[in-house]
C-alpha cells in the first residue's frame, strides 16, 4: 500500500467516522473495489487519458450513483481526477485498518496443512479474542506444504506452529552441528 493510499484511505475514513457512516462506506468502498475488479474494461475505459475530467465523473455518477453514498462516488471521482484511481484497492485496505483500529478488530489470518472445522476456528477465534482482547476477523486457508500444526500472521507478527516449520528448524540445528 503506498501512502498516497494510506492518505486518501485514512481520509476518507475519517470523515466517515465523523459522520457515524464508517460501517457503510466500509461496505459501500468493498463494493466499488470488487466493481472495478470484476470489470476490468470499465477501468480502463476511466484511465483513458483522451477522457475528459467531466466525462469520467459522469460515468462515475452513472455507474454508482444512487447506489451508493456521494461520499464514495465523490472519493472515487477524487481519485480519478488525480489519476489515482488505480490506488482504490490500497485506500481501500488503508479504510479498513483505520477502521478495525477504531473498532478494536484484529485481522488474522491461518493457515493449516487441512482445512479446519467450524468447531476448531471457532475455538481458535475465542482464544485469539481472550487473549488479545479485541474482536478477531479470522481468514483460514489452507497449505499442504505446512504438513500439519497451523501459522498464524496478526499485527505484523507470525506465529508459526507448522511442522514444517519445526523441520526447518532442526534442520538448520543439524547444519550448525556440521558446519
């Protein structure tokens, strides 16, 4: 995320937050990122430099207009008529750390060799909630190179409890004996 990102995301967050609309435009702003992922040409045709400024905010205010709150459709004219349109993913993501900083949320995510049971993210969740003290978003995939145990990423910090990377580990304990 760069921090013309961070600026715009962190911004627009905080407008929204002063107005009690932080949940929907949180919703409102995932919507346009997946809109613009999903059409990949409409984009393109609004990155077009022969368009004019007016031209691509009306095609903005035809496409999210009514639909959405004027905050985003205005951010989202903002960001292209600075030619940043293509930050939105980035401002999005920096929206939302703003957001789960305001709401003490915690996004973790895990990885396991096999996919876990709902009774395990379950208990896994709870944990995590006891012992951070914040509300857990927790995002599972899965890995067959782990080999079993599960890795953890919260916070910037891993918490690796994975097979391999116990292996790993006496593997490069084995090779400092050799050495």
């Amino acid at each position: 995320m760069t921090e013309q990102a961070k600026r715009y995301g962190g911004s627009l967050f905080e407008l929204a937050a002063e107005e009690h609309l932080d949940d929907r435009i949180l919703g409102e702003l995932d919507g346009a990122v997946s809109c613009f992922a999903d059409n990949e040409q409409y984009f393109r045709l609004l990155a077009l430099p022969s368009l004019s400024h007016a031209t691509r905010r009306d095609l903005l205010d035809e496409a999210f207009g009514g639909q959405v709150h004027p905050y985003v459709v205005n951010f989202l004219k903002l960001l292209c008529d600075e030619g940043l349109l293509c930050e939105l993913p980035g401002c999005a993501q920096a929206y939302r750390e703003c957001y789960n900083q305001a709401h003490g949320i915690v996004q973790v995510k895990a990885a396991s060799a096999i996919p876990l049971d709902e009774a395990t993210r379950t208990r896994l969740t709870q944990k995590l909630e006891q012992v951070t003290g914040k509300q857990i978003e927790l995002t599972v995939t899965v890995e067959p190179a782990l080999l079993g145990g599960i890795r953890l990423d919260m916070d910037g910090m891993r918490l690796d409890g994975t097979v391999r990377a116990r292996l790993d580990g006496i593997r490069a304990g084995l090779d400092s004996l050799t050495l």
